[in-house]
C-alpha cells in the first residue's frame, strides 16, 4: 500500500521533466546548455594538454583554474546588475558569440601569455552568461516545475563532466588539438543561433536616472532584508568550499593515505558524479514534499559528513561510498538552493544570481589557494575534516532556523 501511494508523485515527476523538456523555449535552452558545458571540458582538456606540451610545467597547468576562478570573484554581483538592465536573451547569444570566436582564436597563437589572456576573457564573458541564463529559467517554466528544471540543468553538467573529457582526449588523440578547438567553438556557436529564437520574457523595472552603483546596493539590500537569500547563499559556499577542497586534495587523500593510485581517484570522481545523478533525479521529488531551506540545509549536512568519513576512512571503500552521498547532498544543495535563489522577483534576479556566482568563485579561489598550505602545515585529513565540520555545523545551524521561512 505504501509504495502504491507514491507512483502518481513519481508520475507526475517524470511527466513535468518531459513536459519540460518539450516545451520548445525550455528544451532549446536546457539542450544549449548541455551541449556547452560538454564543449567546456572539450576545452580545459585541449586547454591542458597545449600548455603542458608548451611548458612542460604542472605549475603553467595549475594558473588555468586560477584565472577561470577570479573573474567570478570580482565580477558576479556587478555582471548581475547588467544582467537585470540588459536583454538576458541577448546577452545569451552575444556571450555564446564571443567565446565561438576566442575558442578559434586559441590556436592561432603560440604565446602562452596570450593564451591565459584569452582564457581570462572568456572567463568574465561566463560571468555574464551563468546568471543570465539562470534567470531566464522562471520566465520558461511554471513555479512548479522550477525544481525540475533545475534539475535537468544539474543533470546536464554532471553528463557533461561524464562525456566532455572522455570526448575531448579522443578527439586529440585521433583529430588533433586543432579539430577540438573547431568542435568546442561549434558547441558555442550552435546554442548562439538557437537561443537567438526564442522569446524570452523579461520584467525590468528601473528608477530614471537610477546608476549602476544604485542598482547594485538595491540588490544588496534585498539580500539583507530576505533571510532566506542570505541562507541559500550560505549554503553554496558551504558544498562549494568542499568541492574545492577535494579538488585541491582528494589525489593526495588517496595516493598517500589509503594507498590508492590515480585511477583511483578516477573512479571515485565518478562515484561521486553517480551520487550527483541520483541526486539530480530524486531532489525534485523531496522538495515538493519538504520545506526548500531544510532540505539544502541537510544535503549540506550530508555532503559534510561524507567529507569527514572519506579524510577519517581506513580504506578506499569506505572513502568511495562517501564520495557517493557528497555528489548526493551537493546537487541536492544546488537545485534547492537555486531555486530559492531564483524565485526572486524578475528585476531583481540577475544580481542575486550574479551574487552567488561571486559566492562560488571568492569560496573556490580561497580554498584553492590555501588548501595546500593548510595540509603541508597540519595534514590533508585534518584539513579535509575540518571543512566537514565546518560544513556540518553550518547546515546544522540553517536546520534549526528555516522553520522560520516557508519556501
């Protein structure tokens, strides 16, 4: 009788991802969407193996994340505020432009200046493309399906973290570098011409005479009025500070602690993008039932514990079944957590977005620079466990606050 009671929830998850997905406008965007994030990892492979046969550095390797990273630091909240002034439908299709033509432009060049230069632009132009993109999101898609839809875009960037890299290393090794370049900046020329199709609504409401700096602190305020805002914010940090942290030391957690090799570190990025898919399917379905805030809160909690059990495991099993449940609670975070962000009001979206962005960014940047440092002083498992703590009591905190806010 129990599960007889939840097949027309399930039902009705799986008709509103088709619905979606068949809505023209929607389904151009979402399908845009994924075939760039696959040209993204098409990129950073082409990317990493032409600096390194340059360089022949680890060091000339490791300045790409880097400057892919400061562009969200300093530019999210001021990119939002264009975001909300400007065309979101434009600015889609002019950022897809721009970054078709600096993709060509990567191989025309043999300095490896330039190559970080350009790398560094295509980097402020996603600044504006992220949150204009996801503030599009709510004019395509009931309230509803808000969740669903957000949903599917996490289920395309895990797909892509699955097939971008595998695609991009057989495309060098049986095309060259050059054929990768021409088919990532396809994958951006592509959605450019398709999104230029659409009819995108857009509420902007702006005082005459209103300035940039007057918009922003207007948005500024918003987050400082809405308690909920500054919580979702918070809890992006939290999963993208341990994001990042893996990153920086997942391989030596496993070569060095638990006696792994590379590949398994491999196999345990993979774990953890399973995790992700599953999350990215079943986080739709607990939030129709479940207060948005305390459902984040607890995948937060969730992504902590795993990285506290992985920097305290024994063994490399038990680290790969907690690389599992953090894929798990950081989409989880994600889709909800998105979706408070972008159930505010139209005019006001693309800052409270480009916020966040600047959130991820200035948290992924500091992690990676210190994480390092912090491990060689007290040890990568001390450091990983003290951002699981850190993650845990931060989540643990929002759980006994957001019954407060109704989401």
């Amino acid at each position: 009788m129990e599960s007889s009671e939840e097949h027309p929830h399930q039902a009705t998850q799986s008709s509103r991802r088709l619905s979606l997905l068949s809505n023209p406008a929607f389904g151009v965007l979402w399908f845009s969407e994924a075939i760039s994030l696959i040209g993204d990892r098409i990129l950073m492979i082409a990317l990493i193996n032409m600096v390194y046969d340059w360089s022949g550095s680890a060091g000339a390797v490791s300045i790409l994340p880097v400057i892919k990273a400061v562009p969200a630091l300093a530019l999210g909240t001021v990119a939002g505020v264009f975001v909300d002034r400007w065309p979101r439908k434009w600015i889609m299709v002019v950022s897809n432009l721009l970054l078709f033509g600096l993709v060509l432009a990567i191989p025309a060049t043999q300095n490896l200046l330039l190559i970080y230069m350009i790398y560094f632009v295509m980097s402020v132009v996603s600044q504006f493309f992220i949150p204009a993109r996801s503030a599009a999101i709510p004019a395509l898609v009931d309230g509803k399906s808000l969740s669903t839809a957000n949903a599917l875009f996490a289920a395309a960037f895990v797909g892509a973290i699955a097939i971008g890299p595998a695609l991009g290393g057989w495309i060098i090794d049986h095309f060259g570098l050059q054929t990768a370049y021409w088919v990532d900046a396809l994958t951006f020329l592509v959605p450019a011409l398709a999104v230029s199709l659409l009819a995108i609504p857009q509420n902007r409401q702006f005082a005459a005479g209103s300035s940039l700096g007057g918009d922003w602190w207007e948005g500024m305020a918003l987050v400082r009025r809405e308690g909920k805002i500054r919580i979702a914010l918070l809890l992006v940090g939290a999963v993208a500070l341990l994001i990042a942290s893996l990153s920086a030391l997942g391989v030596i957690l496993i070569r060095e602690k638990l006696g792994g090799s590379a590949g398994d570190f491999g196999l345990m990025m993979s774990v953890m993008g399973a995790g992700m898919l599953i999350g990215a399917v079943l986080s739709p379905r607990l939030g129709q039932r479940f207060n948005r805030l305390k459902l984040a809160s607890t995948g937060a909690i969730l992504a902590g514990a795993a990285i506290l059990t992985m920097a305290l495991a024994g063994h490399l099993g038990l680290a790969l079944g907690a690389a599992f449940f953090l894929g798990f609670g950081f989409v989880n975070v994600q889709v909800q957590a998105q979706t408070i962000l972008q159930e505010t009001p139209d005019q006001m979206r693309g800052r409270i977005l480009g916020l966040s962005q600047t959130v991820m960014g200035s948290v992924t940047f500091t992690a990676a620079a210190l994480a390092g440092i912090l491990a060689g002083w007290f040890g990568c498992s001390l450091v990983l466990s003290g951002a699981g703590l850190l993650v845990c009591l931060a989540g643990g905190m929002v759980v006994i606050s957001a019954w407060r806010f109704q989401v």
